[in-house]
C-alpha cells in the first residue's frame, strides 16, 4: 500500500509540475524521466529487501483501536 501511494504521488507531483512547465511529461526533456525512472528503480529495490530505505514514519505512535473506543458508540440503548 505505501508503494502504490508513493509512487502515484510521486507521479502525481511530476504530473503537475509538468502541467506549470506547460508540456506534457515526456516533453520535459532527458532528466525529469530519468529521474522519475531511477526514483521508481530504487522504490522498486527498495520492496524487493535489496536498498533499504529508511522513510518517514508519520503515524507510528498511531493506535487505531485507542482510537476507535473514543469514537461515539452506535448501540440504541
């Protein structure tokens, strides 16, 4: 899942910075693809255990149960 969202962000960002750019994302010129191309080649090793990337943890004190037992009950009591 974090793959997945990294990497449609990732293309998303490209995606609009090319759009400011004002041509399409093949257009940009030699560095923009191949810069998207090694950022996907190092996520890509990155799942496959060879790179180790240590990202950002944004919600690793997070605890979706303590959550959910704040959250209004739905019993018709």
């Amino acid at each position: 899942v974090a793959f997945s969202l990294g990497l449609a962000t990732t293309l998303a960002i490209l995606g609009v910075a090319a759009s400011f750019a004002g041509k399409a994302y093949g257009q940009v010129g030699q560095g923009l693809p191949v810069a998207a191309s090694g950022l996907g080649i190092v996520m890509g090793l990155n799942l496959l255990e060879v790179v180790e990337l240590q990202l950002p943890s944004f919600f690793s004190d997070y605890d979706p149960r303590a959550a959910a037992a704040n959250l209004p009950s739905s019993d018709a009591s």
